[in-house]
C-alpha cells in the first residue's frame, strides 16, 4: 500500500521501557483495522506519548504523588531548647545556670503507617488519572488522523472530478464547432471547474489547520511531516467489543480508588483520636558551692519525661468519621452515574458506527448506479446525442456519492475509535 506523505519534518525521540510499554497500553485500544494502517497511526500515538505537554503533566503529577508517601514517613519535629538564668536560683547542691531540653512527640502505633497507605492510595488515583489522559490523547489522535485521511481524499476526489471536468469542456468546445452544442454547454462546465477550484482551495486551507491541530497533540511544529495512508476501507465485520470492559474503564476505576483513599483517610482519623505519647529530657548544669564538700556539691540535674496528649473532646474526629462516609456515598453515586453515562456512550458509539457502515454501502450503490447513467451517456455522445445538462449533472452527483463515502468512512472509524476507547482492556 502507499503512503501518501506532505511536505513536513518528522520527529522521533527514545524513551524507556516502562513509558514504551504504556504507550502501548494507550495506543493498542484504537488500533485501525487494517495493520498496514496502524504502523503510521501507531507512529504518531508513539510520539504523542513522547512529547504531549499534558501527558507530562499528569506523569509530574504521579511523581509527586509518590514522593508524598515518603513525606508520610516521618515523625513529628523534635523540640530542642535551651535557656540561661538571668537570676541564677540556688540550691542544696549549688546554683543552676541553664537548662536545656529536648523533647520528641510519637503517634499513636500504626499512625504513619495509616498515612502511607492514604499517599499511596492517592498515587494510585493518579496513576488511573494518567491512563485516563493517555487514552484520550490516543482518542483525540487518531480523530485528527482520521479527519486529516479524510481532507486529502476528498482532495483527490475534486482534482479527479476537475480533469473529468476539463475532458467534458474539450468534449463541448468541439461539439459547438460541430454545431451540436451551444457556448452556454462550455460556459456552464467552466463555472463548475470554478466552483470546483473553490471548494479544493478551502480544503487545502483546512488541511493545513487540521495538520496543525494534529502536531499540537504532538507538540512539535504545525509544519512536521505527518504520514497519512492512501487507502481506507471497512473491513466485512465490525470488531468485537466486550461490553463488560466497561465496568473496569479507567474512568470508573478513579472511584475505585478515591473510594480507597476515604477509607485510608478514616484509618488516620480513628489513629489520630488516640492518645499521643511525647519522650524528652531535661537537663540543668549546677554550679559548685564554694567553701562546701559534700557527695552532690555541683551534681548536674539530668530529668527523663514522659508526656502523654489526650484528646478529650472528639467532636472534630466523630465529624470527620460522618463526612468520611458521606464522601464514600457520594463517590458510588458519582461512579454508577459516570458508568451509565459510558454505556449509554457505548450504545450511541455503536449505532453511529453501524449508520456509517449503512451510508457507506449505500453511496456504493448509487455511485455504481450514477457510473451506469454515465456511460448511457456517453454512448449517446457517440451517436451525437450528448446532452451537457445531464453529464454535468450526473458528474455533480458522482462528486456527492463520493464525498459522502469518505465522510461514512471517517464516521466508521471514529465511532470504532470511541468504542475501543469505551471498551478496551
């Protein structure tokens, strides 16, 4: 098959394994259906992977999720202080000078090991978070690629029906020096050839905005080569979708986790109503008392304390434990509304699919139908008998049958594309 290229750079950059492999993940859900289609889609789903800012973004994202739960592995800040008596306070023993203090506050046990699990329940929401982006960024990318399939077809389809066009204007110029057509014939192919010209300027012109919008989900100049295939068709079966991959969808998966993470959360609190333990140590230089001699004359003070926080009033933890709950309710509301939202979107996808596949057998049919007027047509032209009017408008309906094909066609594989996006593992 041939690969029809447009004048633009290309760009390719290494990454590793482990982001090879997601990419992979992201990409292989929204595989066309021809495998020579895929090696230049898969191309760009590659580098979408590889440069897409917001792909970055959420990939930033998760690694600082991760670095939270080593932020959740610590104690509280020791306490050390130190004072000097500036009226020094005589004892048995001698006159103290300072006093230096340490202290060190302990959660209650399983504290910190309750706020491990919270950070790391909260890494995995971003992780589902950042396969939800890598799918949709592989949806949007393969929208555009197909928008921008369907642009250059219908291109050529217009410079076809353009020298068609100039062959029916030869046709007429000698038929009028026959004098078996009149100059309004050549006149009225003519404006059709302007119209014809119009309607390819504005597709040239779209083409460029849509390999711009392309090279944006790729973040690389607007100007970068982008391969697109010569030949799409719709293949005798649709593929297969498992509707039930609908329940396990990254999308429905993110409650999933947030549900998790509320529970974590109300480990901690349960943890945090318990009474915290506190260690220090005291310690006070004495002075020795001149003039004196007895065992403890000058004897450091050296005082080990044990403190213990008890939180008496628990309103603020019995309030947390009560929204705690209301948030799990609210996230299985939010959950099995998002997932019938995605089957309903499923259903839509299907059937927008299916009425593709039926426009584009129908334009078959008629395009074979339109082709059968034509060559009644011309075999009238060769008895002499060609009537203008007719051939202009039969080839004004071939333009139509055409066109609509290759919109079925896009239609077909954006709405697969959707589907996969729905259902894929």
């Amino acid at each position: 098959m041939k690969i029809r290229s447009f004048p633009m750079k290309a760009l390719f950059q290494k990454k590793s394994w482990h982001m090879y492999r997601l990419c992979l993940v992201a990409g292989s859900f929204i595989l066309p259906i021809q495998f020579l289609t895929a090696q230049s889609l898969q191309e760009l789903l590659r580098l979408a992977e590889n440069n897409n800012p917001r792909i970055q973004a959420y990939e930033l994202r998760y690694s600082l999720a991760g670095e939270k739960i080593l932020e959740a592995n610590t104690l509280p800040d020791t306490e050390v202080s130190a004072g000097f008596f500036v009226s020094e306070p005589e004892t048995r023993t001698g006159a103290q000078k300072a006093r230096f203090s340490v202290r060190q506050m302990l959660p209650w046990f399983g504290t910190i090991t309750a706020r491990e699990h919270y950070a790391g329940a909260m890494a995995e929401t971003e992780f589902v978070a950042l396969s939800i982006e890598r799918r949709q960024l592989a949806l949007d990318v393969a929208l555009a690629y197909y928008s921008l399939y369907t642009n250059g077809e219908q291109q050529g389809v217009i410079e076809e029906n353009m020298t068609l066009l100039e062959t029916y204007e030869q046709q007429a110029l000698a038929a009028v020096e026959g004098g078996q057509a009149s100059a309004v014939d050549v006149l009225r192919i003519q404006i059709r050839e302007n119209e014809l010209k119009e309607r390819l300027a504005a597709l040239k012109e779209e083409h460029k905005a849509k390999a711009a919008a392309l090279n944006g989900l790729l973040n690389r100049d607007s100007h970068s080569e982008i391969k697109i295939v010569d030949k799409l068709w719709i293949p005798a079966e649709d593929p297969a979708a498992r509707e039930e991959m609908v329940s396990v969808h990254p999308e429905l998966l993110k409650y999933d986790k947030l549900y998790k993470s509320v529970e974590q959360s109300e480990l901690i609190n349960q943890k945090e109503r318990a009474p915290n333990l506190g260690l220090g140590l005291d310690y006070v230089p004495v002075q020795e008392r001149a003039g004196m001699s007895f065992g403890d004359n000058g004897k450091d003070i050296v005082m080990p304390m044990v403190s213990v926080s008890v939180p008496i009033f628990n309103s603020t933890y019995n309030s947390r434990s009560r929204q705690n709950t209301l948030r799990q309710q609210e996230l299985m509301a939010q959950r099995k509304d998002r997932e019938n939202m995605l089957r309903s979107k499923l259903e839509s996808a299907r059937a927008y699919r299916n009425a593709a596949r039926i426009r584009y057998e129908t334009q078959i049919e008629n395009l074979e139908q339109a082709r059968n007027a034509e060559q009644i047509l011309i075999r009238n032209y060769e008895t002499g008998a060609m009537d203008f009017d007719d051939v202009l408008d039969i080839q004004e309906l071939q333009l139509k049958f055409q066109l609509n094909q290759i919109e079925a066609l896009e239609d077909y594989f954006s709405g697969n594309a959707l589907i996969n996006y729905l259902v894929s593992a």
